[in-house]
C-alpha cells in the first residue's frame, strides 16, 4: 500500500466517544451517597483505566464503606442508564473513520472500558459495524498502561502490533500503546489537554486534524 501501517485501533472514552462527563456524574452520584465529593483532580488522574482499576482507587482514597465491586456496580447502573440518551461522539469522529475506511485501513478498539458498555457505547454512536475487532478492558488480565488491550486488539485484527497506528487521549492508553510497539497519536480530552503525552509520536489538538494530515501520518 506504499505505507507503513496496516491497520488504525482506536481508544474508545475521550477519544472517540465524549463520555468523561457522563462518567464523572456517574462517579460524583455514587460517592456523594456516602458523604464523598468528586474533585476534577482526582477524576483525572483515573483517566484511561478500567473502572474496576478506578473502583479500587476511589474506594482507597475516600475510604468508602463498600467494596469496590460494590462501588463499581452502582457507578455502573447510573452510567449505563445514561448512555443511550446522552452518550456523543467527539467532533471528526466520523469523516475520520469514513477516511480510514476509504483508505483500506482495518479498524480495531482497544478500550479500558468493560464489554458490556464498550457494546451499548458502539451501538449508540452507531459504530457497531465500523470495527473489525474490539478489545474490551475485562478480556485482559491486565489494563492500560499494561499493553494487554492492544495486543488482544492486534491479534484479533490479524496484523503485527508494529504495522498498527494506535489514537488515544490519556497518558495511560499512549503507554500501553506504545509498550505493544505500536505508533501512538495522542488526541487529548478535555481532561488531558494540559497533561504532556511522554512516548506519543505525535499529539493533535482534534480528529479532524488527524484526517487532515492522514497523507503524513500514516507515512511516520
């Protein structure tokens, strides 16, 4: 194909989906049923692990009286009711995904999110036929910044994780990207504009910059 890579996984919260809001609300509901607030500080530091990873965090730093598959399963009954009403795709989501596309590029996810709500999320931002392989947080032993994600997503696509360009949006996901041997874009959220990318070939302010520059890109 006269370039390097021969397929594109993508991240899935921040960098596909704009679901850090509905997270954060779903985390601030729970905690503040048992006297805790949620601070932004916090919230950004758990940016890009799985939610079990992050339960455990919470219930360490707040001290919670409930385990943290308990503290999991109510975030995860307000957040999953939310999602099909307030779930949105982040901007350029689709022209870029329509020009991987047109280029021949397989497609992969490779996301800290569990399988359930990695399904629900797809089918909301009616991505759910955009991808030829999805690799969810609870398949692996290990989550971000472990490489265990890509490489489930990799080998599902059937390609060598250092032909894969890798997008993400939190410092976590661009070290396990990069851990996988994979080239790694990073594409900052809200929540991780102002923290720096270390090991990130390259760092774009939207993905409609991506598609802009995909000529140069997919050549690094």
């Amino acid at each position: 194909m006269g370039q390097q890579f021969l397929a594109v996984i993508l991240d899935l919260d921040g960098l596909m989906a704009d679901s850090e809001p509905l997270a954060k609300w779903a985390w601030g509901q729970t905690l503040a049923r048992y006297g805790r607030e949620l601070d932004d500080q916090i919230f950004r530091d758990v940016q890009g692990m799985r939610v079990a990873d992050s339960a455990r965090i919470f219930c360490e730093r707040f001290v919670l009286p409930i385990s943290p598959e308990q503290a999991m399963a109510e975030r995860d009954e307000l957040f999953l009711q939310a999602v099909p009403t307030r779930l949105r795709p982040r901007p350029g989501l689709y022209s870029l995904l329509d020009e991987l596309v047109a280029r021949g590029l397989p497609l992969g996810v490779a996301t800290s999110g569990h399988r359930r709500y990695v399904n629900l999320a797809l089918q909301t931002l009616g991505l759910d036929v955009r991808f030829r392989a999805v690799a969810a947080g609870d398949e692996v032993e290990r989550g971000k910044p472990a490489p265990d994600i890509y490489l489930l997503a990799a080998e599902r696509l059937g390609v060598l994780p250092n032909r894969c360009l890798a997008l993400e949006d939190a410092p976590l996901g661009v070290e396990a990207a990069v851990a996988a041997g994979m080239t790694c874009l990073a594409v900052p959220s809200q929540w991780t504009a102002a923290i720096e990318f270390p090991g990130a070939e390259r760092v774009l302010p939207s993905l409609n910059e991506v598609r802009e520059g995909l000529d140069n890109l997919l050549g690094l």
